[in-house]
C-alpha cells in the first residue's frame, strides 16, 4: 500500500472508531444547525480533528481541506476531508455513512479511503494502483442496460434551487431503470458503484468532500465520472454523474432534457 494511504487509512480508522462509540449513545450528542436540514454534531467535529492530527502528524506541510473547520496550508498536497459524510442518517441510527478522505497531488486525485464503520467496510484507491474494498479487487458492475439497472441519487434537502430540473430527472430515471435508491451519503453512494452495487449515480450541488474520494474509486475500477455534460467540472460543480462506462453514458442521455443553464 502506498505510504501516504496507509497514513489515510490509519485516520479513516480512528474516525470510524469515534463514530462508532458515539452511535451508542446518540440521545447524548449535543447537535448544532448548521442550515436549513443541516446538522453538525461534535462527532463530526471530534473525527475531523483526529483525522487532521494523523495526517498532519505524517506530513506537517501539506494542505488541509475539510468540511467543518475548512481550507488550512499551502503544499502541491491536498487532503480533502468528510470525517462523517451521512450525518443525518448517523443522528437517526440508520447505519449507512462513512469517512471519505483524499489526497489531490497538483490537482490530482492521487489516494482515496472510504470508510463505513458500521459494516467495517475500507474502501481505498491509489492512482494507477486499482480499487479495493477490504482485500478485494474491485470492479464496477458490467449491466449494459439502464432498465436493469440500479441507481443511487441524492435529493435535494438544503438548496432547492435546482429542484424542478431534479423532479424531471427523477421522473425520467424511475421510469427508466431497474430501481433509484437515495441511501443518504455521496461518498459511499460512489464506493458501491466502484463496487458493483449500484450501476450509476447522479446528485445535483455536492460539495468536493462529499465526492473526490468516491471519484478514483470508481475510475480506479473501470468506472467513469463526469458533471451533467459529461464533462471535468465535477470536482468544484459538484453536479456529479456516475457509473459503469455503458450505464454513465445513457444516464447522461437521461439527464439532458432536464439541463437548465448553470447544471
Ligand atoms: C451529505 C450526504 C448526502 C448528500 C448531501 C451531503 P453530510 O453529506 O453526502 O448523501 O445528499 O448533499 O451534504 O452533510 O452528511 O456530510
Ligand atoms: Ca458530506
Ligand atoms: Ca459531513
């Protein structure tokens, strides 16, 4: 393993294990607003903080960038940082969230590690080095067809600008595939595509954090990543489609009409 993704790993891990003490004891957490259905709790903050202390510990120069306490540091190195990505799903006790971390090198996504404490599932990803989950290889799925295939999304819940464009899509891709699935974090929502659970994804406004490191895992195996046109904006619109190379391309045919100008 890559020495900068063991050191990943390593804060991924000690992530997961604050998240997974506190999931004990919920009624506990003191939760603040952050906007409008968007919550942060101090386990959110008490991950991010230990995360940012391995790493930093490791590699003292390079640049920071995470969700609660924002961009620190100036290095050709960039860490981007969920330490809880699904914090809604999490005050609920519905298990299905994880910590994304990934390092961009000049720009570039270079190492990736998902991990979802609740099942003990490491997704991880180095540039040219594959995708695995745990020890196993990964493959994105091989469907050819949309209508077998299966789909994760992401409604809108804070910003509701673009919610007519999202209806029309979501009226289109309902009809059209096997089944849409909306289980409530970005970042593991592109790991089981890397994966093969879902064949495709698409969520309208993400934030970088909530998606670069699903981004290698899934180009890592075989996947593709693209924003609304297909094209690399993804990473800063964070209009984000996804999938196996067959189903990402006739997602985008499904998703066009619905285009307005700024997605
Ligand atoms: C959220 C989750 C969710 C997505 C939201 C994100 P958070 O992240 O990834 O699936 O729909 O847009 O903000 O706030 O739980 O870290
Ligand atoms: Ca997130
Ligand atoms: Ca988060």
């Amino acid at each position: 393993m890559h020495p900068m993704l063991t050191i990943a790993v390593k804060a991924a891990r000690r992530a997961g294990n604050i998240i997974n003490r506190s999931s004990f004891d919920l009624d506990k957490l003191t939760v603040q607003h952050k906007n409008h259905n968007d919550f942060v709790s101090e386990v959110d903050r008490a991950a991010e903080d230990a995360i940012i202390d391995i790493l930093l510990e490791a590699y003292p120069k390079h640049q920071i960038l995470a969700e609660e306490s924002g961009a620190r540091g100036d290095s050709e190195y960039q860490w981007i940082i969920d330490p809880l990505d699904g914090t809604t799903n999490f005050l609920h006790g519905f298990p299905q969230y994880a910590v994304s971390i990934a390092l961009l090198h000049k720009g570039v996504l270079n190492q990736a590690v998902i991990y979802d404490p609740a099942h003990n599932d490491l997704f991880t990803a180095s540039k040219g080095g594959g995708a695995f989950l745990n020890d196993r290889r990964l493959r994105v799925s091989k469907e050819k067809y949309l209508k077998n295939a299966l789909v994760g999304t992401g409604f809108p819940y804070t910003d509701f600008s673009h919610l007519d464009a999202y209806m029309g899509m979501f009226r289109d891709v309902i009809q059209k595939t096997a089944g849409l699935r909306r289980p409530g974090s970005a970042a593991l929502d592109l790991a089981y595509v890397a994966a093969g659970r879902l064949d495709g994804f698409f969520e309208i406004g993400l934030k970088p954090w909530d998606i670069a490191a699903g981004c290698l895992l899934i180009q890592e195996s075989g996947g593709l990543v693209g924003d609304f046109r297909g094209n690399e904006t993804y990473l800063d619109s964070g209009n984000i489609v996804a999938g196996n190379p067959k189903i990402f391309s006739q997602l985008l045919q499904t998703l066009a009409p619905h285009l307005t100008g700024s997605l």
